[in-house]
C-alpha cells in the first residue's frame, strides 16, 4: 500500500485456497493474542511494577519481531524505561 497525494493506493493478489489457509492459520492466532494483550491492557489492575516488567516484554517482543523484517511506516518513540 502506498500513498501518493491524498489517497492510498493498494496492490491486492489473488490467493489459492492453499495460501488464504495459509495465511489464516499464520496470523490467526497472532490477531487473538493481540486482542487479548489489548483486553488486559485496557482492564488491568496491576500494580506499577508489573506493569513495567509487562511493557519491557512488549518492547523485547516488538524488537525480536523487527530483526525479521518489516515494512517501512510509523515507528512508536516509546521508549523503555
């Protein structure tokens, strides 16, 4: 997906039953865990220091992720204390 002016624009392929199963059971589970890492984060009663510990695993988890590779955009400035 690319912007150009003040409009996105996308490629999209088609995809063989094989691949869209593929794919669904590659980021399946991915975009649950992401759900529920949202969910615990908007209804946690956690003290600070979990907290903390929690987000310092997010951030090492998030690094790991990039050594794999991604597509350029947005990077958070966030950073870990």
């Amino acid at each position: 997906m690319s912007r150009k002016a003040d409009r996105l624009e996308a490629t999209f392929e088609a995809l063989t039953e094989a691949e869209v199963d593929r794919v669904t059971a590659t980021y399946a589970p991915l975009t649950e865990a992401v759900r529920q890492l949202i969910d615990a984060t908007v209804r946690t009663q956690a003290d600070d220091d979990l907290i903390a510990r929690a987000r310092t695993g997010v951030f090492a988890q998030s690094a790991d992720s990039a050594c794999g590779g991604q597509l350029p955009g947005r990077r958070s400035s966030a950073a870990v204390e």
